[in-house]
C-alpha cells in the first residue's frame, strides 16, 4: 500500500506529463546491516593472518527506482535506477582494513540498472547489469536472505583464476518471454577495456564479454545453466575468462527446497599457464512457521594447471543459518559462515558486499592457507 500510494505521489508531482501516459514510478530498497566477528587464521604464514575483530557491517543495502510505462499494442517501456549504499559508513567503502572500495556503492545507478523497451517477444536492456554469477531461484541465501553465504563463490576465485562475470558496466541484453517454463537471456558487453581509451587499435583485439543464462520452472522444479566468456582480456589476443555452470531445485514445500550448483571456471592467459577449477554447491532452505532455516556445504577440485602446481589448491566452504521474520519485510537472522582452504588456497568473502577484512577485500597468496570464518547477528529490511 504504501508502494502505491509513493508511486501515485510521484505521478502527481510529475503532471501533466504523467496524465499523457500510463506510466508507474516505485521506490524500494533494502536495509541489512548488523554486527559481525570476522578472522582467516591457520594460514601458511601464520604472521600474514587476520586476527578476530568486532565489526558493524553493511551488507548490500540498496535503494532502487523502477519506472514503467505502458506504450500500446502490448509495448512498454522500463527503467530500473538501483543504488548500493553503506549505512554503516556513508561512504563506498567495504569492510577491509585498508577501506578498500566497493564498486556496488556509493555513487548512482551503482548496482543492476538499465533502460529497456519489451513486449510480447520479451524485451531489450541496456545499462549497468547482473551476468553470470547470480544463481536465480536456485540459490538466494547470499544475496537475498542474509549477510553473505558460500553460494556466492562464483565470484571468489584466486590462483590466477578470475570470473568471467559480475555486475558489468555497458551491457546489451536480450530476455526471452516465458514459455513452457523455459526463457533466457543472451548479453554482451565490450567491458571498460574493450570500449574505453585502453583499446587503442593496432596490434591490441578489443575485449568483450558474452554471457547466455537459461532458466526452467516447472511445479517444483526449477532449473539454471549459465555460460560466460571474457574474450582478449586485457585487449590481449586468445586471452579469455570462460565459465560454465548448471544448478537444479526441487521445492518440496512452500519457501522451502533443496538444490545443487556445479560449474567450472577457467583463465586463459598467453604466458600458457591455463588454471581452471571445478567448484560444486549444496543448498537446503526450509521454511518452519516464521523462521527460516539455511544450510550450504561447498566444495572445489584442485586448480588444474595451476603455476607451481596443482598439489593443496582446494577449498570446502560452509554456511548455516537462521532467519526470524518479524514481518513480511523485517527480519532478524544468525548466520555462520566459513572457508577451509588448503595450504595454497585463497578462498574469501571478499567480492560483492566487500565483507572480508583482508587488503582489496580478498586474501592474496602471501595468506594462502587461512581461513576466513564470519559470525553475523543481523537485520534485514525491505522496503
């Protein structure tokens, strides 16, 4: 009600343009902040670890704008403005020592916005968008739910592997209508190397990211496959970030399923080294009354062609918690949250929300082997 009556405000205040069009205007967001202990001790060099520290933490609070006007003939046209913001700190800043930014926050349209026209053939976006790392339905806990959570890996790597995804600048897209269930989504992107005054022509190839999303819900099952491609990265021939990923749910009650996610990620480079790593993600969700249970157990392979080596590459990965809801937009969640990395793995919560302490938000190889552990007492707000 209160949306409504915002968006009916907003449309007065813009009159008499508004009353020539059907056109809706909402403001949303989310507040999800708390207090957390965050440490990653055990490593190779033990005077390189992150000692326990109490923390107020910020975790991807948001504020958004969607705009929607009706065009006739079953067309529309759309805008979404969303906004990350750090109520902790008022700034852009994660939660790293040396303050290290947060490129999801602090300035406007910093997080998923675009400008779209659809119709009955689905619809075209241009802007600022999600590619590649989100897992849809088939795993919320980290990006809906609570403070952060192992199903958020697929932007973790180390060990010269980067993901060839994230919240990308500049992107055209195209989303499918739903049918049978099925719809999808092909973008691309010519990334700020590929369209900025870093490609200079000559001897460079312009770098551009590719990226096709598939989704199925039918019933209780729910599916997703998700393929990316960062193409002469760095302007750099034959360079590439490739990733390929495939998760199912069965929802066996309401607000309540059990899923996997398996996928592979792999760094071209013209040096020859060519790491790659397969990760595998378990997630159970359960609703019981109003409070809301969340387990993850994650786990990789050894980092293949790995330099120096495959040996002690891997990384398990646990999440467990407990949300209470206040309200349908209120709620008040514990959350414990760990990677075990051996002793030449740099697992992190250091992308996203920037919620890792180390410098950059991510551990480096010189604390290989520790282990980033968060405890978080939290409250989420939607608006």
């Amino acid at each position: 009600m209160q949306k409504k009556l915002l968006a009916i405000a907003v449309a007065g205040a813009l009159a008499p343009a508004a009353a020539m069009a059907q056109s809706t205007v909402e403001i949303y967001g989310r507040a999800n902040l708390g207090i957390d202990n965050f440490r990653a001790t055990g490593g190779a060099v033990g005077a390189n670890d992150l000692k326990s520290r109490m923390r107020i933490y910020d975790a991807s609070s948001r504020l958004g704008f969607r705009v929607n006007e009706s065009l006739g003939g079953g067309m529309r046209a759309f805008v979404v403005i969303e906004s990350g913001v750090n109520i902790d700190a008022g700034g852009n800043t994660g939660q790293a020592t040396t303050a290290a930014t947060n490129t999801s926050t602090g300035f406007w349209a910093s997080r998923a916005s675009y400008l779209g026209l659809g119709g009955g053939w689905g619809d075209v976006r241009f802007g600022r968008q999600d590619v590649w790392y989100g897992n849809g339905i088939i795993m919320q806990a980290g990006s809906n739910y609570i403070n952060t959570a192992v199903d958020s890996v697929w932007t973790h790597f180390g060990s010269g592997i980067s993901a060839p995804g994230g919240r990308t600048s500049n992107t055209l897209s195209y989303n499918s209508p739903t049918v049978g269930g099925f719809n999808g989504t092909l973008s691309w992107s010519p990334t700020s190397t590929g369209e900025g005054d870093a490609f200079t022509g000559g001897d460079q190839k312009q770098e551009a990211r590719w990226a096709v999303t598939a989704r199925y819900t039918g019933g209780p099952l729910r599916g997703q496959v998700d393929w990316a491609q960062d193409r002469n990265v760095g302007n750099i021939d034959g360079q590439k970030n490739k990733g390929l990923k495939a998760g199912v749910g069965w929802a066996y009650a309401p607000d309540s399923q059990v899923s996997v996610m398996l996928g592979q990620v792999e760094s071209d480079r013209a040096t020859g080294i060519n790491p790659k790593q397969r990760v595998t993600v378990l997630n159970w969700e359960h609703m019981l009354g109003q409070w809301q249970l969340i387990a993850q157990y994650m786990f990789t392979g050894k980092v293949k062609n790995a330099a120096g080596g495959e040996d002690d590459t891997k990384t398990k990965g646990y999440t467990l918690a407990a949300k209470y809801f206040l309200s349908k937009r209120t709620g008040v969640y514990f959350s414990f949250n760990q990677y075990t990395n051996e002793s030449r793995a740099n697992m992190d919560f250091g992308t996203g929300s920037c919620l890792s302490s180390a410098s950059g938000c991510h551990l480096n190889t010189a604390q290989d082997g520790a282990d980033p552990r968060i405890i978080a007492l939290g409250i989420m707000h939607n608006f």
